[in-house]
C-alpha cells in the first residue's frame, strides 16, 4: 500500500491547494481583485466591470464592456421549460435547491455551443433565477431584467417591488461586487474539483450552488438577519452574546478562515448601512443593534464580523425577502465560480487526493444469516 506524502490539516486549514490569479485575502484584512485592492473597486467599478476584470484578468476598454454586457443581457431569457421544473418543485422549496435544479436542468436545455457562451448563459440566467426562486414555485408570474438597467439594478427591481434610491443601488452594486469573488473559498473550491474531471460549467455551477447552501458558507447572511430580528433591541446584545457562548452557539454572520482581525467588506458594509440610514432620516436601532453585538463579540472572543454580517441589513432595508439573500450571494459569485471553472480548466490537474485509512482491515466476511 503506498502511503500519502503529506498530510493536511483538516478542512485545509492554511492548505494552498493551487496557483491562483483570480483574487487573494489575507489575514491582514487586505483582500485583492486581479491585483485591485478591494477598497479601490468599490469606489470606482460597477459590477459588470468588476466581472469582466475578474473573469478576463484586467479591466475592459468601453467598447469591450459594452460587448460585455450586451451579451449577458442577451442571454437573460430563461426558457419556459425551467420555469415549469421551478414550478412543479412547490411553493416550500427552499430557494438555493430551486436554483441548483434549475441551473442543473439548463444544462440539458440550454443550446449555446462554446464554454464561453455555456458560462455567460449561466451567469446571466442565475440573476434571474435567483429572483424568482421563491416567486415561480408559489405560481407567481416570473419576472424579468428591465433592458437598460445594468445587472445589479435589474436583480434589484427583479428581488423586490420596493422604490431604491439612487444611493441605495449604488450600496446593493457594491455588495454584489464583495460577494463575487473570494478565492478558494468552499464554492470555489467544489467547482475547481467538479472542473478538473473536465465536466461542462452547468455540473460544476451546480456543484457550487450545493456548497453554498451551507450557513457555513452561503447561509450565514439569512441566519445572521434572522439572529439580528431576534434580538431587535440595542441593549439586549449583551445578554444574547453571553448566552450564545455559554451555549456553545456559533453567531452565523461572525469569524472568517482568513479574516482574524476584520473582513475589509463587512467594514466597507457597515459604512454603507449607516450612510443609507442617514440619507433616509430613518431610526439608526437596525445600525445600533449591529454595532452593540459586533462589539460584544469582539470583547467576548476577539472574533470580527464578515460580510453576510453587514450585507444582511442593507438587504433588510432595501425591502428582500430574507430567503433571498442566499440567492443573491449566488447570482453574484457565480461570475467568480466560472473565472476559478477557467482557471482550473486551463491549468489541469484531476483533483484527487488521498485519505488516511484508520479503519479496521483483514476482516472476515460474514454471511447474512450468521449476522
Ligand atoms: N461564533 C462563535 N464562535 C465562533 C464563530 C462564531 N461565528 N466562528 C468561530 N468561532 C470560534 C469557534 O468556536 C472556535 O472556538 P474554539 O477554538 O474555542 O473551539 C474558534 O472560533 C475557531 O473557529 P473555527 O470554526 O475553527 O474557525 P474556522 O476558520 O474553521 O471557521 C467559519 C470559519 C466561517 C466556518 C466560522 O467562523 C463560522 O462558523 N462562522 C459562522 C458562519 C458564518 O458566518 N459563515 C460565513 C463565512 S464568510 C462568507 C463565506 O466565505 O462564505
């Protein structure tokens, strides 16, 4: 029996498992866009511009955009046979199962011959997906993106009935833009696998979307919102992240793999939530609440907030539905999903490791009756 030369930490811990260009985090709290520290992107870019950088490794000239965009737009239109499988799977669904078949299924459906076609078809339809994965399986009519809008502002219109203020898009853009990319984290990592057995973007988005749907990974921002409605009240945050650690509960929304200190998108967040309170003249409670259980927890256990942290409120008050919040994480991070799908495609290696046997062996068969 040949013996594995290294073994690893469990879940990786501190593992490089590959060379990337794509993005990096780092403890420090930096984290990195082809090279674009984040801060500098979310001052500047938009979200399309965003993907294009991360997706083709620099950003693109206007007519390049241009193309860009046009394309994803182009490709929107999802045919009436998914809806009808989103539709047929009921109205308690949960919506990240409803977009993981529903992208699974596009894969049987969907006519668009080159990988790079396959990839903008799925980038573009996830938005639309995502919007209507609580929608369609209830009966509700679908909705579509509006031609004109640009990505972020259409998901939004597709998410929620409710009016957004210019500042309001703006915010929901750059959530959008954090929650593309973050190197290896778990999705990504499960599509590089999925991609190194060669098998086409539709398996390894699937593949992506069923990670997600952890409150480890994806599910936090729905979890950390719900936690936040619990406790409603600024002065409570104390008691309720006492009794947390004393139950040895997690709080969804806080601690990071990379991000000891802080995550620069949930800081960037925060900023944004208290700036969208004030240029409403709304009650800053919502704002407070955050601030007193962020601190209580840093006291506590010196463990910061991450972005589902911050994203969940600014979502809260844009007027989605809290089930929603999971789909938009994936409508935004499937662009990143398929740079790593290229990437890893590109510079090919069948991800297969090796296990450490600590079973029993030389055991004797037993027949069924002597059992
Ligand atoms: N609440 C309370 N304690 C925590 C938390 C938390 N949210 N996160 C970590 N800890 C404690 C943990 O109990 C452990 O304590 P001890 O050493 O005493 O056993 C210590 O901190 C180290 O935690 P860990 O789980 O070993 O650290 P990790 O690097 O494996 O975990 C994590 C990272 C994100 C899974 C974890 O922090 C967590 O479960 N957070 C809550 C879920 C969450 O917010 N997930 C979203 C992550 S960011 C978005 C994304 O990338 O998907």
């Amino acid at each position: 029996m040949t013996e594995a030369q290294y073994k690893v930490p469990k879940g990786l811990a501190g593992v490089s498992v590959t060379d990337t260009r794509i993005s990096k985090s780092a403890s420090d709290g930096s984290l990195v866009y082809r090279g674009y520290p984040i801060s500098e992107i979310a001052a500047n870019a938009g979200f399309e511009e965003t993907a294009y950088l991360v997706l083709n490794g620099r950003l693109p000239t206007r007519s390049e955009l241009g193309t860009f965009t046009r394309g994803l737009l182009s490709r929107s239109k999802v045919d009436r046979r998914i809806f009808d499988i989103m539709r047929g799977l009921g109205k308690g669904s949960h919506p990240i199962d409803v977009i993981r078949t529903a992208v699974s299924a596009l894969g049987s459906v969907d006519d668009e011959r080159t990988v790079q076609e396959k990839e903008m078809s799925i980038e573009s339809k996830m938005s639309v997906l995502a919007a209507n994965s609580r929608r369609v399986p209830r009966g509700e009519a679908p909705r579509g993106p509006k031609e004109g809008l640009g990505f972020a502002a259409d998901l939004l219109q597709m998410l929620t009935p409710k009016e957004a203020s210019d500042f309001d898009r703006w915010v929901f853009e750059r959530v959008l833009i954090f929650y593309m990319e973050h190197d290896m984290n778990a999705s990504s990592f499960t599509v590089r696998v999925v991609a190194s057995t060669q098998a086409d973007p539709y398996a390894a988005a699937s593949a992506g979307l069923a990670s997600l749907k952890g409150p480890l990974h994806g599910g936090a921002n729905e979890a950390a919102m719900e936690m936040l409605l619990d406790v409603k009240d600024p002065s409570k945050a104390a008691k309720f992240v006492d009794s947390a650690i004393e139950d040895g509960r997690k709080l969804m929304g806080f601690g990071h793999r990379v991000y000891k200190a802080y995550d620069p998108r949930a800081r960037l967040c925060k900023g944004y939530l208290k700036e969208m309170l004030e240029k409403r003249g709304e009650d800053d409670t919502l704002y407070r609440l955050c601030d007193a259980i962020e601190r209580e927890m840093w006291e506590r256990k010196k463990i910061p907030p991450n972005l589902d942290y911050y994203a969940a409120p600014i979502f809260y008050l844009l007027g989605i539905e809290v089930p929603l919040y999971t789909p938009i994480f994936a409508a935004a991070r499937v662009f990143g999903w398929m740079a790593h799908y290229n990437e890893q495609v590109e510079e090919n290696k069948l991800i297969r490791p090796d296990s450490t046997y600590v079973g029993p062996s030389g055991l004797k068969y037993a027949p069924i009756e002597k059992r």
